[in-house]
C-alpha cells in the first residue's frame, strides 16, 4: 500500500536498529501504538524494541510519577522534583535530537 503512494518502510537492520528504535520514540508527534507499529512493520528485533521502549519511557514516567504524587499531596519539593525531571528529560531529548542530526548530516 505504502508502495503505491512512492514510500517504502524502512528495513531495520542490526547496525542500525536502536538509532531508528529511539528516533522514533523520543520524536514527538505520532501516537506510541502508532510508533509500536511501525517498528512492527519495519521488523524491529523484539527484545532490541522492548528494552529500548521501556528506557526511552522511563525519564518522563518517572517524572509524572513524582510530579502527581507531589500535586495530590500537596508537597511543594515533590513537584519541583517532578518538574525538574521533565524540563531535564526534555532538554536530555533535544540534545541527542541535535546530535543524532549532525552525525547524519
């Protein structure tokens, strides 16, 4: 179907499996069933998706852990704590973006 409209899916292959792993799931934008499925499609080696699916969610799950706990109790330092994490998970994000942009480039 993809063929018809001029794209291709990409092939993963083992040099290049966790760099289209975590460009997929630290871009934003598509849905995370939706990023599952394409790394289904373009036959990603299952243990390789798994693990790094479950490091790349664990920063900002970490985050709205403690951001949330700290909201509904009402402890200022556990929301701090927790926004602190977002705002280094994001910046932690948008560094190896740019990164892996340059090497590609």
């Amino acid at each position: 179907m993809t063929g018809h409209y001029g794209y291709t899916i990409p092939r993963v292959t083992r040099e290049n499996a966790v760099a289209v792993a975590l460009v997929l799931r630290l871009t934003p934008g598509p849905p995370f069933f939706m990023q599952s499925y394409i790394l289904g499609l373009a036959h990603m080696p299952f243990r390789l998706y798994m693990v790094v699916s479950f490091l790349s969610s664990i920063p900002m799950t970490l985050a709205l852990v403690i951001l949330g706990k700290g909201v509904f109790n009402g402890n200022l330092s556990l929301v701090l704590t927790g926004a602190g994490v977002i705002v280094a998970a994001s910046v932690a994000v948008n560094w190896m973006r740019k990164r892996y942009a340059a090497r590609t480039t």
